[in-house]
C-alpha cells in the first residue's frame, strides 16, 4: 500500500516532500507525485502519515 496526492486538490505548496522520510514525493511535470515503490507509509518511522499531517489542504494526501 502507499499514499497518493490528490492533484487536483494539490496547492503545490511543496511543504510534503520535505516531511516524507522516504523521499517518496517529487514533482513532476507540473504536479507532485508519490512514488508507491518508495512509500512506505511512514510505517516503523512516525505514527501517521506526514504528508497527510502536514498538508494544508484536507484528504489530499490519502490511501492509494
Ligand atoms: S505516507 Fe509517508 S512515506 Fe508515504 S509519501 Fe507520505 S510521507 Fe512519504
Ligand atoms: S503538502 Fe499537500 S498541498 Fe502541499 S504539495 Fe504536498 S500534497 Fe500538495
């Protein structure tokens, strides 16, 4: 299982990538993408998800 950034909700702010402790997240093209291959879920690292915890727009970070 991994994240996903809803990208049209995404306000690009950028502020998640530099909470993911797996450097799952990157911007590409012209959105930001979570890489499932590297998401790990934040398991065994933090409790819940950081970048669903530090984004600022609600339920744009969410389960694949
Ligand atoms: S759930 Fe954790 S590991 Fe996955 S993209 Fe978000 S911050 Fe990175
Ligand atoms: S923190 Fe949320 S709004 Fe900001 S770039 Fe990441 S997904 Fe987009």
């Amino acid at each position: 299982m991994a994240f996903k950034i809803i990208a049209s909700q995404c306000t690009q702010c950028g502020a998640c990538v530099f909470e993911c402790p797996s450097g799952a997240i990157k911007f590409e093209g012209e959105i930001y993408v979570i890489d499932p291959d590297k998401c790990t879920e934040c398991k065994e690292a933090f409790d819940t998800q950081q970048c669903a915890s530090v984004c600022p727009v609600p339920k744009t970070c969410v389960p694949d």
